[in-house]
C-alpha cells in the first residue's frame, strides 16, 4: 500500500481525513544524533521482567533446608 493509498483508507466516517494525513506519507525518521539500537538490546527492552525479585534465591534455599532435614532424618533412621 503507498502513501495516497493509505491516507484514503484512513478516511474517517464523515469523509474527512484523519489528523495524521499529511504526514502519513513521509519517510521515517532516522536520527543523526542517535544510533540504530542493536535489535538484541531492543529485544531485551521489551522482555518480560522478574517481577518477584529473590523469589529464585528463596525456593533455591526453601529446597537446600529439605534436603537438609531429609538427610538427617534418613541418618537418624539407620
């Protein structure tokens, strides 16, 4: 789909064109200033994140302490 055909396809109801029309077809912009973001830093952008931060380290210690008490308990029985 070019420009024009895009801006008609963003005729509102009552036939006039949305805000945007007169920059929908322009180019996009690339800055001078700033470099094109890698996209493995993009995509680590928009990763999901831990939201329960040490929640890993607590059940990591929560399962060592039951080992633990599993052990002594089997030692106790022989």
């Amino acid at each position: 789909m070019n420009g024009r055909e895009l801006e008609k396809s963003i005729v509102n109801a009552s036939g006039r064109a949305d805000d945007y029309s007169d920059i929908i077809g322009l180019p996009h912009h690339t800055s001078s200033k700033h470099p094109r973001m890698a996209p493995e830093m993009r995509a680590a952008q928009f990763a999901p994140f831990a939201a329960l931060t040490g929640f890993e380290e607590t059940i990591e210690e929560t399962a060592y302490r039951q080992k633990v008490e599993v052990y002594r308990r089997d030692r106790m029985k022989d």
